[in-house]
C-alpha cells in the first residue's frame, strides 16, 4: 500500500518539506522522507518542529539538503525575512518537484492558493499554510498530512487512498479539444 503514496515521489526533480513547529506526527514526516529518491534534491527551511526534524532524518542518514535559512540575512531581516526564506524554498522545488507540508492546524479563513507570494503571506499567521498555498498556486504538486484536521475543499486537494489524513494535488492536466 506504500506504493501509492510512494507514487507521489516517483519522477520529481526536488522535494521541499515544511510544517508546524510546535506539532511532529514523527510516523509521517519519517515516512515522506523516507519516500524521498536517491539524489533528489531536498530543500527544507531552518525552523523548529517539522523542519528540524527532517533536518535530523537527513542528517542521519547522510543525505544532503539545501538549508534555507534565516540567520543566512539572505532574504532581509525580521517577520519578513522568514515569507522570504520560505517563498525560496518553495521555489526551489518548481512545477516537476513535489511540496509535502504538515501543518497542525486549519488553514487560516482568507488565505486561498495563488502564485503571487504576496498574497499567500500577507500576515494570514502561517507560514506552514502560506507555503502551501504558494506550491499549490504556482503549480507545484503538493502533499499535505493534517490528520483530524478537515481539509480545506476549494484548494484542489484529493484524499491519498489508502493514507488517512493525506491529501495531494496534482495540477490539472490541459486537455486538447480536436473539436
């Protein structure tokens, strides 16, 4: 039953992960990152929780990782610096990538799938969903783990048979009329 959602990392050019800092279903995170290609380029940002976790995972099976990091000062200083770290990290991925994301708590009221960064983090307070909502609107595949949390039903999201509590999406693919 693995491979279905095995599936979801088969021919991805990068993985990106993200997720709460206060909440880790250690199960799930071990396992995407587990489902993660040998020599896939994996991006994950510098934060507590899900972030750091993956960190440890990857550190401790010796795989290498693109860090994005705040203290870098690459993406300016203070609240903003952190929309611009994660923003790059997502873009690190691209539209052949896949985001996998683990928040642990609903997404916020307004906050909605687009690919301007500037929407997805306009001060909706979180950054696991702002992310999320950046990959989704830029194109990008996406998995979301969110356990009891209800899924939000506009953004696209199909339930991964098999894996209660995850979702995925994938972007539509344009279907040529010959009419």
């Amino acid at each position: 039953m693995v491979s279905v959602l095995a599936g979801w990392f088969s021919n991805v050019s990068a993985v990106g992960f993200s997720g709460s800092r206060s909440s880790v279903p250690l199960a799930e995170v071990s396992l995407a990152v587990s489902l993660v290609p040998s020599g896939v380029p994996i991006s994950v940002g510098c934060a507590d929780g899900v972030d750091e976790y993956v960190r440890s995972l990857l550190l401790a099976a010796g795989v290498p990782f693109s860090l994005f990091s705040v203290s870098s000062g690459s993406w300016g200083s203070g609240r903003g610096a952190f929309a611009g770290r994660s923003i790059a990290c997502v873009r690190s991925v691209g539209v052949r990538g896949l985001w996998v994301s683990f928040p642990s708590a609903s997404c916020p009221s307004g906050l909605v799938p687009s690919s301007s960064s500037s929407r997805c983090f306009s001060g909706f307070g979180s950054g696991s969903w702002g992310s999320l909502a950046f990959a989704v609107g830029s194109g990008i595949p996406s998995l979301v783990f969110l356990g009891l949390i209800s899924c939000p039903s506009d953004w696209g999201f199909a339930a991964v048979p098999g894996f209660p509590g995850w979702f995925g999406f994938s972007p539509s693919s344009v279907q040529l009329s010959l009419f």
